[in-house]
C-alpha cells in the first residue's frame, strides 16, 4: 500500500449514498466498559516479603525452569525480563483509559469503510471501553463540517478530498487508514464489448465524475500517461461533474452520459447491470497501492484525547485481523451497513480490487499529494503537522505486546517500511 494512486446501484431498494484485502445503512451503539490497563502497588506480604520479591522468584521459576506459575498463565515472554519482550509488556501497560467514551464515527456507503463496521459488530470498540455511533454520510465535505462542529469524533474520508481540504486551512489530520484502491470507471456495453480495455474507450464519450474526488484524480492521471487530451472532440474525453458519486452514477440513466467512475462495491453492481468496467484501479501500473480513503480527526482532539484515539485504532487493527482470518463473518458484518448482494461485497473485499488496512502509510499519501498538486487539485503545503502517525504505532506496539502473531508482524513491518 504504497506511493500513488486506484458504484452507486439505481435499485429502486437501495439507498447509496456517497464513499470512497491483503495486507470492507445502519448505526449502532453499545454500552462499553473500559479495558484499559491497570498498575498495581507493591505492597508487603503478611511474611514480610514485597510483592516485588515474589514475583522476582516468579520469574526466576518461570525463565529457568519453566514450572512457575507464570508459565502456565502468562508465559515466559510476559513474565522473563530483557529483549523485546520487556519492551512489549511495557508498551502494553502504558495505555490509559479513554479520556472519552462516548464516540461517534462517521462512514461512507461504501464498504471501504469496513474496519469500523467489523470492529462494531465483533466487539472490539466495547473491548476498549468505548461506546461508538456509526453514522453514515453522503460526502466528504458532510464529514469534515461533522468534525469541526464536533458532532464527529472520526471519519473516513477520501484521501484526494481530505488533503485539498488540508492545504484550504481545515485544521483535520490523518492518523490512520482504511482502504487502498478500489475505484474505476464503467461504461455503457454499446460502447465497449468487454471489461478493462484501458481509458481509450473513453474517447470521444461524456464520462461522469466528482470534482475533488480520488476517481477523478486517477482518471486525469491515466488520460494524462495515455496523451488524451480533455475537451469535447472526438478524440478527447469530456468530463461532466457531479456533486456526488450518486449523481454521477445515476447519469448514466441519461442517454447523454456515456461512462461514470465507480468505487468499492459498485463495479460488481455495475456489472450485474450490464455496464462494462473501462477499468480497475488495482490493475492501472500507475495507480497500484494508492491510498483511498484516510482517517480523519481535527488535530486538536488527537492531542487533547490521545488514550481515546488510540483504543479506537487498537479496534481497528483487531477488526484488520479478523478480515484475514474470517471471510466469511467478515462479509455478514459489512452487509448490515452495505446492503447488497454479500457475493458482491466478497468479491469487492477479497476479490483483490481493494485492500482494507489501518496503517497510515504516510509515504504513498505523500505521494499523491504531490501529484494532485501537479494536476492542479490544491497548491502546495506543509502536511507533517496535520499527519499523526504516533497513535497508530503506540496502538499497534501495545497490540504485539499482547499478541504479536503474523498479521499482527505483517502490519509492523509494512508500517515500518511506509511511515
């Protein structure tokens, strides 16, 4: 998930509203309770000896011989000092209590948002002593006035949309991810007869999209690689905005829009309708591993509240893991906020068009800030203050501490390589 860039169904039954696995119309709440790590006091024993000394010979059983006690609850790694296990249990114990509980998270329709609807639905925000709102929106600039009037805690916005909003003087900063790739274009069958011939089909065609959008940005990328020129001429592509991903979908019904961009999971819907796919960002060299869709919070409640942000990231990396381990269950949990067909959200999620992840990755959203500056989205600015990295490490550090098994490694590694 690295350096650069990558559908709304007209069912009359259907409700979609706007939004933006490797390594996904509803809100829900839950009373919580805090699991917040407590410390404890040495105190002396009725025999005289400190609390201090007998774990001491605890830990002396435990790493020597292997018969303590702590080897048959914690285990020697939690138990044996030096190495990186000390500095593991240390990491562990200095997360505090969640300066607030209470938090409202606001999503997108799309299932790139999955992290927050797993880690709703598998318990692991109250695992955190958090009680969370999922409230779904209809655009990014929607989030970004719910964070600033504080009605929002987080939420998940589109990387292209959040960094112009960041360079217009919004005080918002990024801490952590939710999904790479994912977007596309999709095109009337007349004009194409099968999926993924490349943007040359869109020539000389009227191709709906969202100003301030990251489908946009990749498809000006690819014209741009491609030498096709933007304009009304037949061997040019005529863009035609739209406020939102809705409108721009629902255009194609008009016998004068001929091809619209799409996002995860609406290329399979679109292709149960009959369209074709011109593309998958996924499968475009120029754009693979582009980050999408970021989290959001205003700079200020990071610093001010950073116990609670770092729970609700240890939520979502405990929800990254179960993706990988339970497809299935997956699938059920995002299909009660995306509801379609769960055939189109696995093949969406696991179908290797997108991948779901909480890592920053710093490195290729600096990247695509640079490019959309060249394409003219936003001018240039100092984005290391509104770029806070430290809450998903201090979350994901205390998370190894606890269990440090390979999805778990596989994120430290991949945060190593792109902070």
């Amino acid at each position: 998930m690295n350096n650069k860039f990558k559908i709304v169904s007209i069912l009359a039954s259907l409700s979609l509203l706007t939004g933006c696995a490797g390594l996904n119309n509803s809100s829900s709440s839950k009373s919580k309770t805090s699991s917040a790590a407590t410390t404890g006091t040495t105190a002396e024993t009725e025999t005289g000896a400190s609390e201090s000394d007998t774990a001491a010979s605890t830990t002396k059983d435990c790493c020597e011989g292997g018969t303590g006690d702590c080897c048959k609850t914690s285990g020697p790694a939690d138990c044996c000092g030096g190495g990186e296990d000390t500095s593991a249990v240390s990491a562990a114990s200095s997360i505090g209590k969640p300066e607030k509980s209470s938090i409202s998270i606001g999503y997108l329709n799309s299932t790139a948002h999955l992290l927050a609807f797993v880690a709703e639905e598998e318990g692991y925000f109250e695992e955190e002593g958090l009680d969370v709102d999922l409230i779904q929106f209809s655009s990014a600039s929607e989030l970004v006035n719910g964070l600033e009037s504080d009605k929002l805690d987080v939420a998940f916005i589109g990387s292209v949309p959040t960094l112009t909003f960041q360079s217009q003087g919004h005080d918002v900063s990024i801490f952590g991810g939710a999904m790479t790739n994912g977007h596309g274009y999709v095109i009337k069958s007349e004009f194409a007869d099968e999926d993924e011939q490349g943007v040359e089909v869109l020539k000389g065609r009227n191709v709906a999209s969202v100003k301030n959008s990251v489908q946009d940005a990749e498809l000006q990328i690819l014209l741009k690689n491609a030498h096709i020129k933007i304009g009304e001429g037949d061997d040019e592509v005529n863009i035609v905005y739209f406020d939102s991903q809705k409108d721009a979908y629902a255009a194609l019904l008009n016998s004068s829009i001929d091809a619209a961009s799409v996002y995860s999971p609406y290329a399979s819907l679109a292709k149960s309708q009959g369209y074709k796919v011109v593309y998958y960002c996924a499968h475009e060299k120029a754009l693979e591993n582009q980050p999408c869709c970021r989290q959001v919070a205003k700079t200020s409640a990071l610093s001010d509240n950073p116990n609670t942000y770092i729970a609700i990231e240890r939520a979502f990396i405990k929800a990254y893991h179960f993706t990988q381990t339970d497809h299935e269950g997956t699938v059920k949990d995002v299909k009660k906020y995306i509801d379609i067909d769960e055939d189109f959200i696995d093949t969406e999620v696991y179908g290797g068009y997108s991948v779901s992840s909480p890592d920053p990755d710093k490195k290729g959203t600096l990247t695509l800030k640079d490019t959309i500056v060249e394409l003219g989205y936003t001018n240039d600015y100092d984005i290391d203050p509104l770029y806070n990295t430290d809450i998903y490490k201090k979350a994901l550090d205390s998370i190894l501490a606890e269990n440090s098994d390979d999805i778990y490694k596989s994120l430290e590694v991949h945060f190593n390589d792109y902070e």
